[in-house]
C-alpha cells in the first residue's frame, strides 16, 4: 500500500507540486474519488478548488473497466482498444453514453448550483485525479481544460501504471505522478482504504475551499494571514494550540460579528480535515459562527490507538483547547459550543461537564454520548444529539445517553441516513439543526466572570 486514504495520498502528491505555488493557478479534481486529494493540493499550494465534470464509459457487464468517457464541453473519449476486446456494440455504447450524460447533468447542478465554472482561460490548471488505470477521464479532462483556453496543463495523480504518460498522448503539457508500478489491477490496490467518496464530501471539499477564497480575497480579511493574537475579527487562518506535552494544529474561522466559536470533536481516526466536519463548519460560518477545527492528538499520538478511544485524554485536550481560546484578543469573551461527531461526541460531553469548559451548548452528530458514561447527569449546556434514522444501534444508545441527561436536551432523527450521513440531504439536514441550535443558544449566553478572566 502507497496511501492510507485519499486524504494522505493528497498530502504526498501536494509535497511534489510546490513548483506550482505562486502561478495563476485553479485545481481541478475529478469527482468524485479525485476530489478530496485536489482539496489537499489545492489547500498546499493556496489555489483556488474546482471539479472537472467527466463521467467514465463503464463496459457493461463490468462496470469498472472504462471503454471511454464523456464530460463538459462536448468531450467525448472513446477506447478502442477495450470496444474491440470486450465486443460492446454501438448500441451498447450509446445506451452507456445516454445515462452517463443524465448523471453528469445531475452532479453538475449538485455542485455547482447556479455558479459557473472556475476561469481557466490563460491559466495553469491542475489536474488531479486518486489514480490513473486506462487513463479516459483524465484525458477527457485535459481536454475540457484545454477547450476552455487553459494556457498550460498539468495532470497529477498517486499512482497510475507504468506506461500511463503514453496513454495520455500529450494531452498535458505536464505529468506528475508519485507511484508507476509495473504490477497494476486496480486503483484501490495502493490505498488501505479506496471508500466510496460521497457527494456531500466533494460538496464539502468545495465549499471550504470557496469560503477560504472568499474571506482571503475581501479586503477586510487580510488580517487572516496574521496570528490570532493580532488580529481581530474576521479571522480565518491555521493555528497551534498549546497542551500539556504536545502542540495542536487547527483552523480558526471567526466571522466579524460572530457572538461565539463551535469547537469541533472529531471521531477514531479522523482529523481537523474530515469533510463532513469541514461540510458543517462551513455552514456554521455562512450563519456568523466560528469555528475552531482541530486535532485532539498529534500524529504520534495517533498512532497509538489506544489514545483515539482515550475519551477522557481527548476531553482534557477539547477543555485546554478551550480555555486557549477565551485568551484570544479576537474571541475574548465569546460564547463557546462543542460539536462532537462520533466517538468525538462522548469527548465533547465529558469535557462539558467540567466546570472549567463553561460551553453554552453542544450538539452530538452521529455520536457515541454513552461513552461519557457517569459525566452524562453533570452536563449542564444544552444538547442537542442528531441521530440518522437507519443507524439503528447507535440510535438506541443515543435514546439511553438522552434519558441519563438532565440539563435541556433534544434528540433529532434524520429519517433515511445512515451513520455517516452519505445519503443526499442528509449532512445538510444535520448543519441546519447544528446551526439553529448553536445560533439561539451561543448568542444569548453570556460567559461566567471566571470564563472572561
């Protein structure tokens, strides 16, 4: 294996793009497994994120193997090699083309809504990709940059087959690629885990990347790019996070006006850059809310899994977190709410029924409470638990960590989703009851005198 994930294999393939830093650049991932290692590059090399909008032609009876692709533009790849191996008949193709087009239709106003694409006229545009195999969509893509008037193309990708620059036909002015190995069956080989990426993590992806870009380009926001001890709302910028024995990396987001900060808990294994997490902030950001976005453990901490299900280890870093915060000049004598996602929930639960975390509300996605165990009857802020309707164990556990609270308490059931929330609609139901319930209750709270110091 090359990449843990695509999240990891985008960090790699960032490390050897550096050159590009600096140019009139746009990314461009191919939805949707190209999507979150575009989102890492993007975010490396400070440029703007955009998807390219092409669909594989799967053979088929086999599906996975591509006998050519369409996208955006009219562009249309067909591989003849594969047409004439696999016998697929024109009609074939043609029933294959028809419903693929209906799709990229769909995916076009899913991500884009009314905005248009990015400008790629007289621009370097990057294209990135999780993996390369017969090479139709990225060469569909190529083409799509250059019909809309890209001055150069470069095409990247984690690994791809040996021979893959010659599959390619000089469609990119440049070609980057990590791993070539002579010995290739499938993309998902190289990853310890090739999940199916869902629509709402490219959403998620694009929408942070957008925020970021919004806030950077306005004239009021050049403070982001100062420390937050010197810079006063708005603010959105990378932050360290002092702990006892360790430094915290993190993104603080603080909108002008915002009347308080949402402090993110992730779940085993995930970090400040899980798009669903980043999918929410964003919507809490767009209501004037800010968000702190952070790794409760170092990478060397990770790697002992005993300390991601160390709930109260991870508790204490949330509350240190905290009270680093309410010494900030920018957030000084806000409001502070946890958000806690998975096993993060019990962490955000254990850390608010401490005194010290005087948090004005907490709202639970897909968590574990019963994990805070004994700390549930202590917690004092309102909780809000969100639960998807087919997660049918974690709902019961949910429904006992509700009848333990004794502090206001709600628990919303999401009809049709599942623990993650991939389904359509469904992460955008979970911001919508995170952002009502932070909103009413950050904005009429007032931090105790010890809270303020």
């Amino acid at each position: 294996m090359y990449f843990a994930d695509r999240i990891d294999a985008g960090r790699q393939l960032a490390a050897r793009l550096h050159h590009l830093k600096g140019q009139d650049l746009v990314v461009v991932g191919l939805p949707r497994g190209g999507v979150p290692v575009a989102a890492q590059v993007a975010e490396a090399l400070g440029a703007p994120l955009d998807v390219c909008l092409v669909r594989k032609l799967g053979v088929p009876f086999q599906p996975e193997l591509a006998m050519g692709a369409i996208g955006e533009e009219g562009v249309r790849v067909i591989n003849e090699e594969v047409l004439r191996g696999t016998g697929v008949t024109d009609r074939a193709l043609a029933a294959v083309e028809e419903h693929e087009r209906g799709v990229l239709q769909q995916r076009a106003r899913r991500y884009r809504g009314e905005r248009q694409p990015a400008r790629y006229e007289g621009r370097t545009v990057l294209v990135v990709d999780d993996g390369l195999a017969t090479g139709s969509t990225a060469l569909a893509a190529c083409r799509i940059a250059r019909a809309r008037g890209a001055s150069r193309i470069v095409l990247a990708v984690p690994v791809a087959p040996h021979d893959w620059s010659a599959r390619l036909g000089g469609a990119a002015d440049e070609g980057v690629c990590l791993h070539t190995p002579r010995l290739f069956y499938a993309i998902g080989q190289f990853y310890t885990d090739f999940g199916q990426t869902s629509d709402e993590e490219v959403i998620a992806c694009l929408e942070h990347n957008r925020a970021v870009h919004a806030r950077s380009d306005a004239p009021q926001a050049a403070a982001g790019s100062a420390s937050p001890e010197d810079a006063p709302p708005p603010y959105d910028g990378e932050v360290r996070i002092p702990a006892a024995g360790a430094a915290l990396d993190g993104r603080l987001t603080v909108p002008r006006g915002a009347p308080g900060v949402v402090l993110f808990a992730h779940g085993s294994g995930s970090s400040r850059k899980s798009p669903r997490n980043r999918f929410v902030a964003t919507g809490l950001n767009r209501a004037g809310l800010g968000t702190l976005l952070f790794d409760l453990l170092t990478e060397a901490e990770a790697v002992n899994r005993d300390n991601v299900f160390d709930t109260a280890l991870l508790a204490r870093r949330l509350i240190q977190a905290t009270e680093w915060l309410r010494e900030q000049p920018g957030t000084e004598g806000m409001a502070f709410g946890y958000f806690g996602a998975s096993t993060g929930a019990a962490a955000a639960l254990w850390a608010a029924a401490e005194p010290a975390a005087d948090v004005a509300a907490v709202v639970s996605r897909g968590g574990r409470p019963d994990l805070a165990g004994a700390r549930l009857p202590e917690v004092k802020a309102p909780t809000l638990l969100v639960v998807g309707g087919r997660d049918h164990v974690v709902l019961d556990l949910n429904r006992q960590a509700a009848a333990r609270l004794s502090c206001e308490h709600r628990l919303a059931v999401v009809p049709g989703a599942t623990h993650l929330f991939e389904e359509p609609g469904t992460l955008e139901s979970v911001t919508e009851l995170a952002t009502e319930w932070f909103t009413g209750h950050l904005a009429s709270a007032v931090p105790s005198a010890g809270a303020r110091r």
